[in-house]
C-alpha cells in the first residue's frame, strides 16, 4: 500500500516538474591576454514542447561586451562586431531570426535541443552570470550559466566511482 502511495506521489510530481520551462546555459572561458576574455556559451532547451527564441545575458554594467559570433539565424543587441564608441556594457540580447524549431525551417533552439556558437568578448573575467531565456508558449525564465564540466573532473569523477564499485565488490565477496 505504501508503494503504491509513493509511486503515485511520484507519477504527479514528476508530471508538475515538466510543466515547468527550463533552460540551461554552460560556458566556456578563454583568457585572451590584455584583461580580456572570451565566453563560448551553449544553450539547452529542457523542455518538452515549447521553442526557445531569444536569450538575454546579463553583466555587471562596467563589463564592456563585444559580440565575436553568433549561431546562424541569430542576431544580437549589441551586434556583431568590434566593440562600439562608447562601448556596450552590461548586456548582449541575442535572438532568433526564424520563429520555429529547425525541424519547421525555423532558427529557434527547438524542445530537447541545444545550439552553441553564442560567443562574446568581454572587459572583465565574469564566470556565472546571470541569463534570461525566452519561450514561445510560456513566460521567460531566469538562471545563472555554469562552466562546461572540465575532462579532468569527469575522469576523476568517473574514477572515485569505479573506485567505490571495486571496493564494494570486494567486500561482498569477503563476506561470503
């Protein structure tokens, strides 16, 4: 009986946990000497059935940005080029040109999918920063980037976890 409770109560909330937009944004860091940095960011869309058209990073308002490239079919605010006088600071706005998933001739980053090309020189090392991200069908959302998982920390976390299986293996076998 209390199996079933439980899988019942699992079945709904992972229901309510789909209904819910999300977004994910991971970077990577470039240091590109003259206190300069470039960001390569990746967008994923985690949701089911609704399109991601737009993405707004957001800086601290000293952080002079400059757009170095975009995905195809996607412009930005500020644009594509070498940095304006005066420079823009504390923003990029970035969005899609075709409304539609790519599936439909559209541009927008499509249910499941994710799109990387968004990349940005910026005046300052900013790490996670905070982005906003645009659906179609459901209100924006907000988050915070992370960095892309380096090799080095998936291969040391692979290894602990192998490491911990063995052991285990071996203590199970010292018991029989």
């Amino acid at each position: 009986m209390i199996i079933t409770i439980y899988l019942l109560c699992f079945i709904l909330c992972s229901g309510l946990v789909w209904a819910i937009p999300m977004a994910d944004v991971r970077y990577i860091e470039q240091e590109l000497g003259s206190g300069k940095f470039q960001y390569d960011y990746i967008v994923s869309n985690n949701t089911p059935d609704d399109d991601i058209w737009a993405v707004f990073f957001s800086y601290d308002i000293s952080v002079e940005v400059e757009v170095f490239s975009l995905p195809d079919g996607w412009i930005s605010d500020p644009p594509i080029g070498p940095p304006t006088d005066p420079p823009i600071t504390g923003f990029v706005f970035t969005q899609s040109l075709i409304m539609g998933a790519p599936s439909i001739g559209g541009t927008d980053i499509g249910p499941g999918m994710s799109l990387e090309g968004f990349s940005f020189i910026l005046s300052d090392q900013v790490g996670n920063t905070d982005f906003a991200a645009y659906f179609s069908l459901s209100e924006p959302i907000d988050g915070v980037t992370a960095p892309v998982p380096e090799p080095a920390t998936i291969i040391l976390l692979s290894s602990g976890i192998l490491g911990m299986g063995v052991m285990g293996r071996k203590k199970m076998r010292k018991k029989k």
